[in-house]
C-alpha cells in the first residue's frame, strides 16, 4: 500500500467524523496517540512487537487525518520535501 492508499483507506473509514471534530480536536488525538506510541516504546515488547506495530499504525492514521483535514497529500509533501535526498545538503546519507 502506498502512503497516498492508505491516506485515502483513512478518509473513507473516518473523515467525516475526523473532519467535523476539526482539526484542533482532532490534533489532540494525534498527540493522545504519539503519547501512547511513547510509553510503548518505553517498556519491553512481550507481545513480540504487536502493540509497538499498532501504537505506530494509529500514529500514522491520525497524521493521514490531520493531512486531509488540511487538503494536503502526505505522499506529495515527503517527495517534494525528502525525495531528492536530505533537504540541507541533498545527501544520501545525509552528510549534514
């Protein structure tokens, strides 16, 4: 699945809820969610990495959120931002 992909699996499953909280509220929930992938980094996997694995997944739903709340492709922003290499000296690795 590309990122555009899952952006848009994400806009057909919650948009309409996500977008009527707004982004304010719904960026709340975005910063719940880094705080939850935060504490589970924290402490050992037991579970063989499967909380870690949805502890980012729901990070990267609500960032796809809060991307087409604000009408912008994340595909589109990680190309024109990182897709020549890194965005200071264009290296690859960065040579920063």
């Amino acid at each position: 699945m590309t990122i555009s992909e899952f952006q848009h699996k994400i806009e057909e499953i919650y948009f309409a809820r996500d977008s009527e909280r707004g982004r304010d509220r719904t960026f709340l929930w975005f910063i719940e969610e880094v705080g939850e992938l935060a504490k589970a980094m924290a402490r050992p996997c037991p579970d063989g990495g499967r909380n870690l694995r949805e502890e980012f997944a729901d990070v990267l739903a609500w960032l796809a959120t809060l991307a087409s709340i604000e009408g912008i492709s994340l595909e589109e922003a990680a190309v024109e931002k990182y897709g020549a290499g890194c965005p200071k000296c264009g290296g690859k690795p960065c040579r920063c």
